[in-house]
C-alpha cells in the first residue's frame, strides 16, 4: 500500500467530515464535497460511505440529533425550537427520529439523569458543544482484503438500452436489451459480454431518476440495429473483483470495493464508468452462484 495515497482518501474524507460538522445549518451541496475531494460525486459518494459507513446526509442527520440532545440537556430552548434547528419540519417528525436513536422522547431524554448524546458510529465521529471533530476510524469489513486483479482493460464498444429510474429495476432493460440484439446475432460475437453501466449514486440521486444501460459488448466492425445507443469505454488499468451471489448484493460489493479496498490499496481511482460485466446467464443459474466482476478505472 502507497501511504501516500491512502492519505489522500482519508484527508479527502476527514476535511469533508469536518466541514459537515461545521455547517450543520447549511444544506449540503454534495457537487462541492466531491470537488474539493477531486473526484466525481458518483466516487466521492462510495468512498466517503464505505470509509465511513454513513453516507454524508446520514451523517449530518446523525450529528444534528446528537447535537438536538446536548440542547435538550442545556435546557435553554424549547423542544420545538430545537426540532426545527435540527431541520424538522415539525414537532412530530422530529419526536419519531429522535426515539427511534434514543428509545425516549425529547422530553423524557431531559429527565434522564445522566443523559448520553452519542449515538453509536463507527467512525467514533460526534458531536461537540465546543466545536471540533477527532480524526475518524476508517471502516473495515473485510473489503482491504478483497482479492483484487489489476488489469489492462482494452477500449471497449458497448451497445445498450438506457434505463431511468431503481436500479434493480434495470432487469426491464436487459430484456428490451435481448429482444433487439439477439435477433441482430450480436450475441454470436467473440467476446461478446453482458455489461451494465451505472451513472449515478442511488444514495444520492432519487430512485426514479437513476440513470444506467443494460448493454452487450460488441466488436468495432458489427452493425447495430435500430434501438440500441452506442458507447465507448476506455482501455487503461482497471481493478477487478469478481463477486459471487445474487444480483441483490452487488451493491455490499461495490461499497466494500470502492470505500475499503481502493483507499488501502495504493491506486486512486481514474476517469471514466466503473462497470460489471455478468459472466453467467441469471435463467438457468443458481443465484448464490451468479458470478460477476466489477471494475474500476484506475488513474495511471
């Protein structure tokens, strides 16, 4: 592992964790985070969750019910006027939120005797009347260890279906994918492969606007019938894992892939899609033997 840039994820991380905790009050511009890290928001977003394990809006919720608490403590503002500086629309809302991390209501958690504001969290980040967060504990399930291949990948030609909206929901694509290319013989290629691209965080973006393509690799020569748009992935280094299990755990993988192993493992991530390729076909194969690699693109 290069310290060097093991540091460069964990500082990106720690001064966007600082700045959270600084501007509880603020929306959060998820763009500026991301470019202040140098990176896209779509790999900001998988990093900054797998090193922490919240994304940055669960963590600037967390910090602002913990800081609800030490108000209620304080004693110096009503429940009221400390849910709506929390960001609660209402009194209700607020209430719901906060027994469901503090098993009491406002009110009740101001008669405790002695009342804990920390809510549990890996990343042993919290709040602090007096300002300040301590340096956080990056997380670790496994994914540092992860077997990882570093490949060349050559360019690539894809041809797809473009898909709005869920993400487990992109199976409707796939199917239009195969009643357009397998008529046209795209299948019959050498190297054909079923490919999936994704654009955007499904943590960040709402769920009917995620945008991806259900696509076949095809060769440059090949002619691609009506329905199908054409793309171009770039050849260059790329980190490889396979993933073994149903489709539904991809996003596990992705997580420990992206916010665990390529922080520890001395690359940064590069410009272009990160993407899966299937290498079994989900008709006639058990799912917890469904095999799939993931690949990210490396910077040179």
């Amino acid at each position: 592992m290069k310290p060097g840039t093991r540091s460069f994820y964990a500082l990106a991380v720690q001064r966007a964790i600082d700045h959270i905790a600084a501007t509880l009050d603020e929306a959060l511009d998820l763009e500026a985070l991301a470019s202040r890290a140098c990176l896209s928001t779509f790999h900001f977003h998988r990093v900054f969750k797998g090193m922490v394990g919240e994304t940055p809006l669960e963590l600037n919720r967390r910090l602002r019910l913990e800081r609800a608490a030490a108000r209620l403590v304080a004693r110096q503002q009503s429940v009221t006027e400390i849910a709506f500086d929390a960001g609660y629309e209402t009194h209700e809302a607020f209430t719901r939120a906060f027994r469901a991390s503090y098993s009491t209501s406002p009110s009740g958690f101001r008669q405790r005797a002695f009342p804990r504001i920390e809510i549990a969290a890996t990343c042993g980040v919290h709040y602090h009347p007096e300002g300040g967060t301590v340096p956080f504990v990056p997380r670790d399930s496994g994914g540092q260890h992860m077997e990882v291949v570093i490949e060349q990948m050559p360019a690539l030609r894809v041809a797809g279906v473009p898909h709005t909206g869920p993400y487990n929901q992109i199976s409707l694509a796939f199917g239009q994918l195969g009643a357009i290319a397998g008529p046209a013989g795209l299948f019959k290629h050498p190297g054909a492969a079923m490919i999936a691209l994704y654009h955007d965080d499904p943590d960040t973006v709402p769920q009917d606007q995620l945008r991806s393509d259900a696509a076949i690799v095809v060769p440059d020569d090949a002619t691609l019938p009506a329905g199908l748009v054409e793309q171009r992935l770039a050849g260059g280094p790329y980190a490889r894992t396979l993933h073994v299990g149903p489709y539904e755990t991809l996003g596990d993988g992705w997580a420990r892939f992206m916010g665990e192993w390529l922080p520890a493992s001395g690359h940064r991530v590069g410009a272009g899609a990160s993407y899966e390729i299937y290498r079994n076909d989900p008709r006639t194969t058990p799912k917890e033997e469904l095999r799939t690699d993931l690949y990210i693109p490396l910077a040179s």
